[in-house]
C-alpha cells in the first residue's frame, strides 16, 4: 500500500500537471473545439493546476 501511495504523491504534483498542461497544448495533432476554454484556463494556469491537483 506504501507504494502506491508514493506513486500517487509522486503523480499529485504541479510540475507533471504542468507538463501535462503543455503537452496537451503543443500537440500539434490535436482537435480543439474550445479554444476559448484553452486560453481562459491558461490566463490562470497555475491556480487552475493547484485547483485541479486539490481536487484530484
């Protein structure tokens, strides 16, 4: 059970949400339908990431 609880402590952190933040950004390939909520999460982006990391 330690384990897992490490990984996830290890997952739960603002710097790989960051990272996921913009790989999802810079997909090249990617279908946007809501720009908008692109740019208005970004505007934000790190109280957002803390936000979504709390409730993770």
């Amino acid at each position: 059970m330690a384990s897992f609880e490490n990984m996830w402590d290890k997952f739960l952190t603002y710097d790989n949400f960051l990272l996921a933040w913009q790989r999802t950004v810079n997909v090249t390939s990617r279908m946007i339908i809501d720009e908008l909520g692109f740019q208005i999460f970004a505007f934000n982006l790190e109280a957002n990431l803390k936000d979504l990391i709390r409730q993770v």
